[in-house]
C-alpha cells in the first residue's frame, strides 16, 4: 500500500515484502513473457525490464492513485506495479480482446485510464510533451497531482526531450520526469550518443532540480522518489530522477547484443535487485528465507492464472476492427 | 518428456541454423540454463531452456537451419526414465487464423454488353447512354478529338425497329407513367367552351361533296388546323416545361391522340401543324393512324410534340377533361358534336354544337390565356373557308 | 430572420474563439505568438487582455512539445486551441499528431479522447518561397483517427471552428493565408455552429462540376464567370471536410453533369485530387462523359517571383482551360 505523502520510508517487514514481492512478479512476468514469445503467443517487438525491476517499484511507491504515470514502450514492469491487472496485461500481450487496451495495443501501448496509467508509447521521446500536458492540465484546473514520466536516457537526444523540459520549467507544472539510465540506446552506448552524459546535467540546464539514484537498490530509488515527488506536490515545479540501471537481457529479443560485452553483463547481475534486496533483509532480520519461498509460489500462481486468463480469451471480432478511430456521437455540449 | 522447440526471437525471424551444443545428452538443465547457439540475420543469440529437467535427446546437428518451432531436442523431467521423445503435453494452438480485412470492393454497375470494336475512343456515359437507346456505337460519328461522348450519341437515336405488339406495350408502359407523372406535377386548370360548329361542318359537308372519297376531310382536320393557327397567339400553352423552366416551342408539333389496337391512346406528334394546309394535315392524321394500327411510330413522334388535341370522336361524350402529357403544358379536348338547343337573338335554335375544353399548366399559364386561345380558335372555326 | 452582418475572416476566427473561451473555461488557445503579439495573422488580438495569460498562452518556439503538450492537456480535461503558425511548421509536431493525437484512442481501446484543435494557415500566394509556401493538407488528410477542415468562407470559418471545438475528437483547420482579408456574411452574434462533415454547393450548374477547397474556391468561381460568359454553366463544390470527404455529395454533382474538374493547391503527384479523382472513378464511372481534369500545383517548391509563383499555382485561366477540356468545346 502507498503510504500517502510522506518522503520516509518505513522498511517494516511487512513493506519490505511488498518491495520484493513486486520486484519478483515483474521478474516472472518478464521471464514468461520471454518463453511464451518464443512460442509465438506473443507477436511483435517484446522490451523486457530484466534487471531494472527496481525503479518501477521504487517510483511508484511515491505516487498516488490520482497521480499520472507515463511511460514508454518497455512499460510491463511500471504497469504491474501501478495495479494494472496481470491477467489484463498478459491478454494485452496476446492481442486479445480482454487486454488492457482491448488488445489493440500490445506490449508497446499498455493503457489503464482508471489507474491513470498513459501508456506504452512507442515513439521514443514521444511521450514526453504529453505528459507536460496531463501537468498543465492540471494546474490549469487546480488539482495538486503529480504527472511522472519515464523515459530512458536515449530520449535526452531528441528534441522533444528539450522542449518538455523546457515547458514543464517555464511553466512551472508538476511534472516528475524519471530518466532509467540503463546506458544503451538500443545498440548505441550513452558515450557515443551524448556529448554530456551525465542526464543530470541536461535537467539542470533548464532550471529543473535534479538527483541521481543507484537504480539498482529499491530503497535508494523509493526513497528519492518521494522526496522529489513531495517536492513537486509543493509546487516547486518539475523535478528530475535518473536511476541509474541496467537491462540484464537484449533491448528487444531479437537482439544478438553484439554493442556489448558478456563480461560487463556479469558484472552487473551480480548487482541483480532482487536477490541482492532479498539478501540484505535477511541480515537484517526482516525476512526469512521461507518467506520468498512463499512469494515465489504466489508470483507463480498469479501468472500462470493470468497465461490462463489470456489463452482463454477471446479475440476482438474482425467486424470491430473500425471501431475506436473516432468518438461514437454523443452529445457533445460545450460547458456554459 | 518435453520437446524443446526453436524459439521465435523476433517478428522478422523464420528460422535460425544451430550452430553450438551448450549442453550434451545427460547433463542436468535449469530453468534459464543457454542450451544452445543459433546464428540468425541478425548474429549469433544464445537460447534458453524454460524448464528444470536433463537433456534426454538431440534433434539437430549442428550447421542445420531448422525453422521456428521445430523441435530441436526432449528434455525428461528428473524421474523420467530414459525413452523416446513423446509429443509436448502443452498444445501450442495457434490463434485463429484471422484473415486480413480489405474494404468490401464497391458494387460496381455491370459494364454494358460490347456489340462491337470500336475503334473511337468512347466515354463510360455514352456507352451506357447507347445501350439504353439501342444506337450502335460503330455507326456514331466521333467528335472533337475523336471521342464519342453522350453528345454524339443523342445525335445518333435511332427509328423505333418494327416490332408490334412488343413495342406498344412499352410505350402504354410509358404513357401510363406520363399520366400518373402528369396528374402529380403539373397543376391543371380547365377552360371549357361550347362553339357553334353548325358554319363549320356546312361548309365541311359542302367542301367534302365536291371531293372525291380519299381526298375527303374529316371534322377534326378543321379543328387541328384551326388550334394550330391559334396557339401560334398563345405560346404558352405550347411548349415544354422541364427543370423549372418553360420553353415555348417555336412549331407546333401537335400531338394527336389516336386509339391503339388493343386500347388506349396514344398521340403522336404532327411536327410543325402551323404550316400545314388542310390536305396536309390530313395526309399526316391518315398516315399517322394507319401506323399506329401497324405498330410503327417514330421516336421523335412521340418525344417532340408541343401541345396535344385530342378528340373523343362521335358518338362518344359531350366533353373531356384530359390530362397534359408532360412536358407539353396544355392540351386541348373536343368532345361529340351533337344538336343542342342554342340561344341565337332571343331565340332558343338547334344547333350542331361540340364543347372544347383546354387543360392548362398553371405554372406557365392561366385561364385567361386559355380563354384567349378559345376565343380566338372559335373565331378560325367561324370562317372555314379561311382555314 | 437572423441579422447578417459583414466581416472579415480573421475577425470570423477572432469571434468564434472569443466565443468558446467565455462559455467554457477548459478552453485556452496556445501557440506561438498568440498573446503578446495578438496573433501571426492577427486572429487572436486582444484576446489576451480580455482572457489573460494562463487561456492566451504564448509558447516557445517548440512545435513538437507545445502540441504534445495540448495533446495531454486535453488528455487531462481541457480543450486547447493550438495554433500551429504556419502547416510549414508543423512538420516539426507531425509526430505528435500522427503518432499521439491520431491514435490515442485506438491504441488505447477506446479509453481516451483527445478533444484539440489545431488551426494553421496554409497555402501560397504571397511570395514566401518555398519553405513558407506549403499546401499538405493531404498529407493529414490521410490519417485516420483526425478530422481535417479548410473553411473557404467567412461564414464556415466561424462556423467550423466553434463546431470543432465541441468535437471530442482531433480536429485540424486549414486556414488559407490569403483568406484572412476576405470579407463574407455571418449571422448574428451567437448563432454559431456548423457541420464540418458536408460539401457546400457554392454555384448551382449542368455542364461540369469543378470540386474544389480552400483558397482555391475563389478562383473557381472566377473561373465559372468567364466561362458562363461562353454559355458553359459549372457547378463548384466547396467540399469543406477534407476528411471525412464527402463522397455524396460530389457524386450527385458528377451523376448529374457527367464532367469533373478538380482543383487542388497541393502538388499533384499524391495530392487529394488524386484521391477524389479515385473515389469519382470508383463511384460514377459510367456517368463521366470525360476523364477527371486535375488543376493542381506544378511539381516545383514554390518559387518566389511572383510570375512564377503564378505559374506553379492553380489560376482561374487553367481552371477554364481544365473545363474547356472536359467540356470538348
């Protein structure tokens, strides 16, 4: 449960379950997905979060469900840990009408409006101008909400980028932009793409306060996010988080990883959240080796129903396919 | 026992070669353990294993491509004894087979029957245009550019072909469908007058005693000849009216309405009846008759009259209210001449008398036209010997 | 009868969104220029002093994240009414249109709507040159997901833009630069609204039709006064929606004159022209006494001397010309 409004973490046991049990849901699903794309049940460009569990998890815990969540095409993991429904997610994957996005969308374009959940986008640096907007909404109604955006750090080359930025700092709106580091623009490493790598550097050129994070430590990552979140629910504008990370698999599946080293790959699994999370609770006694046994078992059972949830359901029928191009008519009144 | 099947990485990838064993026959496997190397397009991409189990099989030897989901080895779960591969227990069903979706191609008009090569270069209107009038196209004469368009079919309408029988009942179709247009469309008012025809039909019976039998007139003729002349004075009841527009006809092409074998009328036109003389118009009314019994009429007959006249004939009625045959805008009805009482100085007479009724379109004339048109068509009637 | 008052089509622009700001406040107007400076094409002068800056809200010169930004204002409630200074411009937003505001909804199995507005001017006419000059309303024509206006009169530009406001939808307005000075009738203040899914048949005919939109109506209707002065009566659709087009329509017209004449200002080469002259050929084949007639724009960027200019762009004497040729006369 999202403790509302408060920069502490509270690492009691029971929190600290719910840290692990997310990472590990989203290590599962990932890894599923990963065999049920080899068996074409699932289609299409595949993005899997291995490695990075933690700054989904650790984000997330600093928004509220009234808070917006925008992210990009390698979204599974933050729409798991936002609420969204692994079976609906896992329909999504297969395409199938009872998907998250009526299986129009797939694993690119995960969309939740009543979790406040804005995709799945696929355009790199696309996103971004939106979710300025779903912030200018906002401030423009007077509601205090937090629009986050996550993006990777090869979203700082393209102009959107800096145009967002730019607005979301003129403007002052409440916008925390959340930069996952995992150092590869697909096959381009960051030194070869960004004459300044340091993202943080970027956020502060337009005014914007900025902070990075060891992306590989939920904690550090949950406790950061909540300071600047609370920061931005002040109203002290946008804010900026790079988690620095790493993607333990390719950047899609069919990705031979030829930009990179085995040997660099090793090194940073050993700084694998999850098991390096579950070790230091246990030597700190919140948690017993039993205990993760347990959440195994569940995390299994969750998605084996949500495999079976999405095999047995149906496809959208091809009669529909013109449907939600445009608004059915209804009465569209303008407010007087 | 499980089949381990060449793994789908990409939506692109059809099928891999299997370049390097990882794991040989025996050895235990975990889940997430590379069994084996495939080179791809793309490079070289190790694969895992799914399943805790050990190695039971090889399928594929190495240099072999094998496509997407061929089996390339069976893993036995721990207590599995050692056997022949089985099929996998989980079915990989494979979604419905959704065709893809093209729009519905548009119910294209059927294309109409070539009769022919042409060598014009021919527009889609007027081939249409030919086949509804029956014009073969290899005798139209192309024009500008050497295109035959709708233009150039018009032009080329041909003879109604002989053909009784067939060719009446298509035309009673269209005269029906005339009628029931007229009675919808065209807002009738009715002038009706009583003319003395006693002068007429002396001088008619006189000027006929001194012909021979084929040369004779018959009453109507007089009648005709004198409505002619009179709606030369009142071109608005002569004409068409189509589109919202009237078009006073320069002639008087006069419709005559002439019984068919069978029933019904029907009223070919006697084009330009103005100038004609009294045999004239009675040579066309002959020869009209005589084809419509014989079934052969021309098109431009029945399309281009201006004005119709209709009389009932003897024996027959004091009057008629006809209907105009659109897009004429008048007509003109005589019903029996027959002796009636007449008031002629105070004095109650007999004589021969036949009531002509006009039926006007009010939207390009009124009663008062029509009466002018009466009077004046009276007056010819006064003076035969004029006509 | 309502009372018809003279004006010119900005202040027909001005009026509409002065209109929609005082009845519903999730209405604001963003761009470029649109505030201090009162508008590049002085739609929106004044407005900021009556409405303030937070609804009249100048931008950065940042095409891409402004009308992204809109697209997620709307997103989060509001109605934005972006204003793209030029289509020239637009290029740098196409992804946020395309990508974003097209498919929104689809992608999300209908749980979004993205209400916008985005009005730009187009078109040639003025010397600008090449990069100044462009005519793509095609180009979002083609896209399913938006709706795509271009108001040719005074009238439709009030009109269309109130009735595209209310819609839930992404709507584009294409605004010829050359308009803008135009003077036409609109009725009476607050009597607005107009459908923006129907052609308008601008000049009653029977001998040909000449299909046309935008800045290209007014030369159309030159071009029927010449040529009804040699006895050959067109017929002129102002086809307003350029998508959805209105096939109806154009067919009826066609049907009955059996000519098409259509003049479009984009190049020709996979211009919307092209696509009419496909749905035509589709729908009414054999009622075409002639092949479609195309007048569009030479496959030239618009150049800058004025005589070229003219040249590379449809003209009233080509329009004559194109009929001419349709009619064989």
């Amino acid at each position: 449960m999202t403790k509302p409004h408060t920069s502490k973490v509270h690492l009691s046991s029971r929190h600290a379950i719910e840290l692990l049990g997310q990472m590990i849901l989203i290590r599962r699903f990932e890894e599923t997905c990963a065999e049920l794309y080899g068996a074409e049940k699932i289609r299409g460009f595949l993005h899997l979060y291995i490695g990075e569990e933690a700054n989904a998890v650790g984000v997330m815990q600093a928004l509220t469900p009234d808070d917006a969540v925008v992210a990009t095409y390698r979204e599974h993991g933050h729409a798991l840990a936002r609420g969204l429904p692994v079976r609906e997610v896992m329909a999504e994957m297969y395409g199938k009408a009872s998907g998250s996005s009526r299986g129009r969308g797939g694993s690119m374009h995960i969309f939740d409006v009543n979790r406040r959940f804005y995709g799945g986008n696929a355009i790199v640096g696309g996103a971004l101008p939106l979710a300025v907007g779903l912030a200018l909404a906002d401030k423009m109604q007077g509601r205090n909400r937090v629009t986050c955006c996550i993006f990777g750090e090869g979203a700082a080359a393209e102009g959107e980028f800096h145009e967002s930025l730019n607005l979301a700092a003129l403007w002052k709106l409440p916008v925390l932009f959340v930069c996952e580091n995992n150092r590869y623009a697909m096959g381009t490493a960051i030194e070869r793409s960004e004459s300044v790598i340091d993202m943080c550097v970027h956020a502060q050129s337009y005014g914007i306060p900025a902070e990075a994070v060891d992306g590989m430590d939920v904690v550090a990552v949950e406790v950061a996010a909540r300071r600047m979140a609370e920061e931005v629910r002040a109203g002290g504008g946008p804010r900026f988080l790079e988690d620095k990370t790493y993607r333990f698999r390719a950047h899609s599946m069919f990705d031979p990883e030829l930009y990179r080293s085995k040997a660099e790959v090793e090194e940073w699994k050993k700084r694998d959240p999850i098991p390096r999370f579950a070790r230091w609770l246990q030597d700190a006694g919140l948690l017993h080796e039993a205990d993760v046994a347990v959440v195994e078992k569940d995390v299994a059972r969750v998605i084996e129903e949500a495999v079976a949830f999405a095999e047995a359901a149906p496809w959208e029928p091809v009669e529909d396919l013109l449907r939600d191009v445009y608004t059915p008519r209804t009465d569209t009144a303008v407010r007087r | 026992m499980i089949e381990f099947r060449m793994p789908s990485l990409g939506a692109d990838m059809e099928a891999a070669t299997l370049v390097e064993w990882v794991k040989k026959p025996g050895d235990r496997l975990k889940r997430g353990d590379v069994i084996a190397v495939v080179e791809t397009q793309k490079g070289a991409i190790e694969i895992e294993v799914f399943n805790d189990g050990v190695l039971d099989e090889i399928l594929t030897n190495i240099g072999e491509k094998v496509p997407v989901g061929r089996a390339i080895a069976t893993i036995r779960g721990m207590d599995e004894a050692l056997g022949p591969a089985l099929r996998a227990a989980v079915p990989v069903a494979a979604p419905e087979k959704i065709a893809p979706v093209t729009a519905p191609p548009e119910e294209a008009a059927r294309p109409p029957p070539e009769t022919r090569v042409v060598q014009a270069q021919i527009t889609p209107a007027a081939r249409r245009r030919a086949q509804e009038l029956g014009v073969d196209l290899a005798a139209v004469k192309p024009g500008l550019g050497g295109v035959v368009g709708l233009d150039q079919v018009e032009a080329a309408r041909p003879v109604i072909k002989e053909r009784p029988g067939i060719l009446f009942d298509e035309m009673r179709n269209a005269i029906a469908a005339a009628m029931a247009r007229s009675h919808r469309e065209i807002p009738h008012y009715y002038v009706t007058s009583t003319i003395d025809v006693s002068r007429l039909m002396d001088w008619l019976e006189a000027e006929n005693s001194r012909r021979s039998v084929p040369a004779r007139l018959i009453y109507a003729v007089p009648l005709m000849r004198a409505a002619a002349l009179a709606l030369k004075e009142t071109p608005e009841l002569n004409g068409h009216y189509e589109e919202g527009r009237f078009e006073p006809a320069g002639r008087v092409n006069m419709g005559v309405a002439v019984a068919m074998r069978g029933g019904g009328l029907i009223a070919p036109a006697i084009l330009e009846a103005e100038i004609l003389d009294m045999d004239e118009l009675m040579e066309r009314l002959r020869d009209l008759v005589a084809r419509v019994r014989g079934g052969r009429l021309r098109s431009s007959e029945l399309s281009q009259g201006t004005v119709t006249f209709s009389n009932l004939g003897e024996e027959t009625a004091d009057s008629v209210l006809p209907l105009i045959y659109p897009p004429q805008v008048a007509i003109i009805g005589c019903g029996q001449i027959a002796e009636r009482p007449w008031a002629d100085h105070g004095a109650v007479v007999v004589r021969r008398t036949l009531t002509v009724s006009v039926a006007g379109d009010h939207r390009v004339s009124d009663g008062r036209r029509a009466a002018q048109f009466l009077t004046h068509f009276q007056q010819l009637l006064h003076n035969p010997e004029k006509l | 009868m309502t009372l018809m008052r003279k004006i010119t089509y900005r202040e027909a622009v001005r009026e509409a969104l002065k209109e929609a700001l005082e009845c519903d406040e999730r209405v604001f107007l963003m761009g470029e220029d649109v505030g201090r400076y009162g508008g590049a094409y002085a739609c929106s002068k004044g407005l900021l002093q009556e409405f303030g800056e937070q609804r009249i809200r100048d931008t950065p010169l940042s095409e891409s994240g402004f009308v992204g930004a809109g697209i997620g204002a709307a997103l989060g409630g509001m109605r934005p009414v972006i204003e793209i200074m030029t289509v020239n411009f637009s290029l740098l937003a196409l992804d946020q249109i395309v990508n974003n505001a097209a498919t929104l909804r689809h992608m999300s199995g209908g749980q979004l709507s993205v209400p916008i507005v985005i009005r730009m001017a187009t078109g040639a006419g003025r010397q600008l040159a090449a990069q100044h000059s462009h005519s793509l309303e095609c180009w979002f024509a083609h896209i399913p997901g938006i709706k795509v206006l271009a108001p040719a009169t005074v009238a439709d530009a009030r009109g269309m833009l109130w009735t595209a406001i209310l819609d839930p939808d992404p709507v584009v307005i294409f605004e010829h630069a050359t308009l803008y000075n135009e003077e036409g009738e609109v009725g009476a203040e607050g009597d607005l609204g107009v459908d923006i899914e129907c052609a308008a048949v601008r000049r009653a005919g029977r001998d040909a039709t000449i299909i046309t939109y935008g800045g290209s109506l007014k030369k159309s209707l030159a071009a029927t006064e010449q040529l009804a002065s040699d006895g050959i009566d067109c017929e002129v659709i102002d086809l307003r929606a350029l998508r959805p087009l209105d096939d109806k329509a154009i067919m009826a017209s066609v049907v009955k004159t059996h000519r098409a004449v259509i003049v479009d200002e984009g190049w020709r080469s996979g211009s919307l022209s092209a696509e009419i002259s496909a749905r035509i050929m589709e729908q009414a084949l054999y009622d075409l006494d002639a092949p479609v007639a195309r007048v569009c724009s030479a496959e030239v960027p618009i150049p800058y001397p004025r005589h070229l200019e003219i040249a590379a762009t449809p003209q009233p004497e080509a329009i004559v010309g194109a009929v001419r040729g349709v009619m064989r006369k």
